[in-house]
C-alpha cells in the first residue's frame, strides 16, 4: 500500500496534478509517517504553492526535493482529461467537465482530485463503484506497469561463458548500490543520440578505436543500437596508452588488436584517472613476463567485457546512467571486484555452481524491485478501501448528507480520522448541522494536529462568529496570517472578525481582499453579499450573490441570500424561487426550509407552509423558529389546541422570548380566557420586546380592556 501511493504521488507531481498528489501523500503519512514520506509531503506543498505548509512540517527554511524518476511512467490520458474537465467547468459547460472527471477516474480509479470535483458538482457515483473491488485489476496493471518501467533486467548473451555472466551481476549489484547520488544528466544526452565526446578526445576515440568497434560484433545488439555505449568515455586514455605501447611485444600488438578490445576498454569504466597509468603499468609487465600472459590477458578480456556488458545493460535499459566524473573513493569498489574476479575467474569452471549463483543473484535483482504479486494485490485493495470510505464520507458531505458522512468518517482508523482534512470535513458537517459546539471542536482539533492548513478555516471562522466567540475569532484570524497572509482563508476570517465587532465597512474590505487573491473562491463572495445586505445596500449584494453563483451553482447559500434580500423587499414570488433553489441543492436545511416556509406562508399557501415546517422540525427538534411558525399557522387555520401545545413546549425550552407570550396571550384571548391572556401579554411587554412588537402587545390589551368593560356596563 505503501509503496502505491507513493507511486501515485509521484505521478500527480509530474502531471502538475498537485492537488491530488497533497490529498494521496496525506494519506499515506497519516498510514505510514516516516522522515521519507514526511519530505515528500513537504514537496507536494511546495509545488501546491502551500510553502508555508511545507515549513510547519519541516521546521526548515528549505526542503531537499529529491532527483526526479527518470524510469517513472507518465500516463497522460487521465491528467488531460482532467485539466479538459477543469476547463469545461470554468467556461460553464458543466456536462463536457462531468464527462472529462469521468473519463479521468475510469483511466486512473486512484485519481481523487477527479472524483472530488464529481462529488462538487453534484455528479459522483457511489464511492463503491469508482473504488471498487472492480478497479484493483485496473489499478494493479498500472502500479504494475510503471514497476516494470524501472525494472533493470541484463539482457546478457547466453553464448557467452559462465565467468562472464557472474561477472556482469558482480559488478551490476555492487554498481546499483550507489546509482542515486551521481550526475546523470550528461550521459542522458548520450543515450538519446547526443556526442558526448568533442575535439580532442573524439579525434583519439576515432584513432585508435574506430576498427575494433567496426569488427567486434555487439553482444547485446537490441540494448546499444547505433548509439555508442556509455563506457567509450573511459577509454580516451587507454586508447592513447595503447599506440605508446604498441610497439613494445608482438604479444602486446595482438592484443590491442583483438576483436574483444572493446571490452577490455569498458572494464576501465569504473577505474579512476589517477590509477589508471599504474594499472596499464602492471598490465604491461605481465604481459611481457612468460608465455602464459596470453591467457591472462584472455581472463582479463573477460571480465573487461562483462563489465562493459554491465555498464550498457545497467545503464541503457535501466536507465540509470553515470559520468565519468565519479568521485575516485566511490570507484575504488569496483576497482577491486574487477580485480578480484579477474583472480578467481579462472577457478570458476563448474558449470552448475556459475549457474546457480546466477540465478540467485537475478532472484535477488527482480525481488528488489517488484514485490511478490499477492503483496501487491494486498496493498492495492487496502488503497482503494481506504479511498471507498473517504469517497464515500466526502461524496455524501457534497450532497448534505452531513449525518451519514459523520457515520462514514467514524469508519476509519484513528490513523486517518486524527488528521488535519477529516477532522476539517467532520467540522464541516457539524457546522451544516447548525451544531456550532461540535463544529468548534472538531475544527480546534484540526488546528492541534495541523496548524498549517488553512482548508476550511473560513468556515470555522463561521463557526466562531455564529458562536460569538469573539477573542478566539481574533486568535484564529492572527495565526492564519502568520501562516499565510496571501491566502483568501485568512482575510475570510479577518472579514467575519470585522463583521462580529460591527465593523462592517472593515469586513467588506476584507472580503473583497480574499475575491482579489482568488477570485473563484465563491465563499468570499458570498460573505460580501452578507455585508452589503446589512448595511442595506440590497443592489450590490445581488451582484455578490450572483457572482458567486457564476462560480458555483451549488454553493446554496448564495441562493439563500438572495432569496433574503427579495424576502425583505416583500417579492415573495422571487423569494420562493432562489429560496427553492438553495433547497434543492441542500434538502436537509431546517433553515432553508423556515424560511421557504415563511415566504409560502406570505403567499397565502398555509397549508404548504405547514408542510414545510413539519419537515424543518423533523430535520432539527432543536431549531425553535420552525416550531413557532408552525404554531403561527396552526392558530391561522383554526387549531388553536394544537398550536397552544407548542408553544407550552416553547416556553419550557426558550423561557425569554417575548413573541411566544404573546402569541399565547392571543390564543387565550381567542378562547376567551381573558384573565390568562392579559397575564401572558404582559410577561411578553416584561421580557422587552422589540418596538414594533410592544406596539402590537398594547394594542392587544386595550382590546382586551374594552370587552370587559362592556361587560360590566351591561
């Protein structure tokens, strides 16, 4: 699983696809928190332009980011049909961008930024179907593919003898060890057709090397083609030393003409330039000692080619490639293993023992970089579990269904519902809830564990206003500048900040500062359209409103607020319309549904208007406005028994409010029970009501006063 959704990461990094790679890499370091997965977190912030992020989990003024994968594949069908779906939603062609999002998951089912703009747009499937037990065939063919893309298998010539064999995997797993820390740029260039040699030292390639590569016939045709292999960069010197020595023995001569020189020059690849004039030295001398140096040149030919095999192997088809500026303490490995097999080479005459050893080494090489297959399979479907839950939680969030989210969230293990983005999205769901002291402490923890993200602060900057939780509002707005002064987040809650002192002009200014720094954050303009309606300037709010519909359809409560102003302006037609709307996206709002309730019940539709505030009460018991409307229209339809029964339970759970003393002052007027109605109109004029109210409280008495004194006359 690990090694999955690291894979992944690195894949959305190469496609630029930085929001999808932050989301997976959160994951796997809530799963699997190493130094390792921790850097690599860190650079998925810093290409999300998130540097501040990056700095808090470092604690450092700079991440180390490592080499890119040369061997990683990149699949860009499912990262354009992502950015295809990205543009078509931007340019309002919503159906394009639901089927781009679509085309991108069926391509690649782990590529979650896709499926968090479906579940956005209203348009995502069930999590089981996207992140299903279907998908893991899909998955592991590509984990599978990009695996192999970075496997190095040594093509090696079966004619060949077995001490060459051995040889070439000596000298590959010794030189696989170090492949990281060397400069591979230059020898790329080479691979892909470019010189690397130049001048001079091209002009000394072509003389004394240009008839042994001409004659010597490649062993591993398919890998090197027509492109010279890296190898020939050691052999500049070499090649020189060799027409110094030509003349020297007739022994001497054939050997620099053999058809194997080639070889012999590629087991100088590895070899400094400060020792190779002592090693040709010591060649020298031993070829001119006896009869027998012929075969030790033989012996030494042979591990020469097996080296050079390996450098054009290892670093042709693996790709992973060196210059010849290796620094010389590293390369003293390899001097003594072609040393020290060019000793023992001739002791390997088994055929069998060369064979085993072969085969245990090339076990060795594939198990290095492919797991066993049942592994794999384990770790993908653990992978697409976890994302089926997250999916599933998320995806009912978008459509709010806040409740059943909470019951998905509560699935996962404390690993991944301990971070900073569930705890944020269980914020959030209390917080569509109308549950602020829930909302407050899921966002706080949130804010323990990950300081540095900034997602869905704005929102628990709602929260704290709601909650009139004005000091720690101000705390909240001074940290998120300290992380980010450039964030739209952080002047969302400077604005509500504002907004709670009074300050309205202040907030405005601060919401219009986030729209500048994003201008697709819907969020920031909706709450200036919240400004200007409190300060009654109802013209621009309607333009902040509508642009942040233009943003997002969804976002409802840019529905609710013009469904408001047109409330307030007694256009209930247009109220009931924008309120129908916020509804439709959002079901299960039993503020949206009062005051949809409320516009019904000013056109004169009672009955629907009840309806409507049955359901409010259904969806939150604890909403007190819903209930005393109802009790409105109970005593407008004549059910005064009814309507008496709630506010009884009214006054138990909401003892100061002065509107329900009143309205049972009427009931009881009503059913001429006048001794309780006067008591009850004047606890309602006791708990201060407003103005308009106190007037419509006396006008009440006084005619309740006349009938009884009429009576008395009588």
């Amino acid at each position: 699983m690990e090694a999955l959704l690291v894979n992944y990461v690195e894949k959305s990094l190469e496609q630029y696809m930085r929001r999808n790679a932050v989301f997976l890499c959160e994951r796997l370091y809530a799963e699997f928190p190493s130094e390792v997965n921790l850097q690599l977190l860190a650079r998925c912030y810093l290409n999300n332009n998130q540097p501040h992020s990056a700095y808090y989990i470092l604690k450092a003024e700079a991440a180390l980011l490592p080499v890119k994968d040369l061997c990683a594949e990149v699949p860009n069908g499912a990262a354009v049909q992502y950015l295809l779906g990205i543009i078509y939603r931007d340019t309002d062609r919503k159906n394009k961008s639901i089927e781009h999002f679509r085309k991108t998951l069926s391509i690649d089912p782990l590529f979650w930024a896709a499926y968090e703009q479906l579940c956005m747009l209203g348009e995502a499937e069930e999590a089981a179907v996207c992140f299903g037990d279907a998908t893991v065939p899909c998955v592991q063919e590509h984990y599978l593919g990009n695996a192999s893309s970075c496997l190095l298998i040594a093509d090696t010539d079966h004619s060949s003898d077995s001490s060459q064999r051995f040889g070439l995997e000596y000298l590959s797993r010794s030189h696989l060890k170090q492949r990281e820390g060397n400069n591979i740029r230059d020898i790329c260039e080479n691979n892909h057709g470019g010189p690397i040699l130049t001048g001079a030292v091209r002009q000394s390639k072509n003389s004394c090397c240009s008839t042994s590569f001409s004659s010597t016939p490649s062993p591993v045709p398919t890998q090197i083609s027509d492109v010279a292999p890296p190898p020939l960069v050691r052999n500049i010197h070499l090649c020189q030393s060799e027409d110094s020595l030509r003349s020297s023995t007739q022994a001497r001569r054939k050997f620099a003409c053999d058809n194997e020189s080639a070889q012999i020059r590629g087991s100088l690849f590895f070899d400094s330039g400060l020792r190779r004039s002592a090693r040709l030295a010591a060649g020298q001398r031993s070829l001119n000692t006896s009869q027998g140096s012929e075969n030790k040149a033989k012996s030494l030919h042979a591990s020469t080619k097996l080296s050079s095999e390996t450098c054009s192997s290892t670093f042709c088809q693996g790709k992973l490639l060196e210059t010849y500026e290796v620094a010389v303490s590293e390369l003293e490995t390899y001097e003594v293993a072609v040393s020290e097999f060019g000793a023992t080479s001739s002791s390997l005459s088994s055929t069998t023992d060369v064979k085993s050893i072969q085969h245990e080494i090339e076990n060795t090489k594939l198990s290095s970089f492919i797991s066993d297959s049942a592994t794999i399979k384990s770790g993908i479907s653990d992978t697409m579990k976890l994302l089926r839950t997250l999916g599933e939680g998320y995806r009912h969030l978008c459509m709010f269904r806040c409740k059943e989210a909470l019951n998905v969230y509560q699935k996962l293990s404390s690993k991944q519902y301990n971070t900073g983005w569930i705890l944020s999205q269980v914020g959030k769901a209390y917080f569509e809830l109308v549950d602020y002291l829930n909302a407050d402490y899921a966002f706080s923890l949130a804010r323990q564990i990950s300081p540095y993200n900034l997602e869905e602060m704005d929102v628990y900057s709602t929260v704290l206003y709601h909650l009139k939780q004005d000091m720690k509002l101000k705390y909240l707005a001074q940290e998120m500048i300290l992380v980010d002064r450039f964030a739209p987040q952080t002047w969302c809650a400077i604005g509500n900040c504002y907004s709670l002192q009074k300050d309205h002009e202040s907030a405005l200014k601060s919401f219009q500062r986030a729209v500048q720094l994003n201008s697709r954050f819907a969020y920031a303009h909706t709450l200036s359209g919240h400004e200007y309606v409190i300060m009654e300037d109802y013209g621009k709010g309607v333009e902040c409103y509508q642009t942040s519909l233009h943003v997002d359809a969804r976002h409802y409560n840019s529905w609710y607020g013009l469904g408001m102003i047109y409330l307030r302006q007694e256009k209930f037609e247009f109220a009931e319309h924008h309120f129908r709307q916020a509804y439709q996206i959002n079901p299960l709002s039993s503020v949206i549904m009062y005051y949809l309730g409320t516009t019904l019940e000013a056109l004169k539709r009672s009955e629907e208007a009840l309806e409507m505030m049955e359901k409010a009460i259904v969806i939150d018991n604890k909403n007190p406005l819903p209930k005393y409307s109802k009790a409105k229209l109970l005593v407008t339809l004549g059910k005064l028994n009814e309507a008496l029964e709630i506010l009884e339970e009214l006054k138990e759970c909401t003892p100061r409010e002065s509107c329900i003393y009143a309205l049972m002052g009427a009931i009881y007027k009503r059913n001429k029970k006048y001794d309780k109605a006067m008591l009850h109109f004047g606890i309602a004029l006791d708990l201060k009501p407003s103005i308009v109210d106190v007037a419509k409280i006396e006008a009440a008495i006084e005619k309740l006063i006349i009938p009884d004194e009429m009576e008395e006359s009588l």
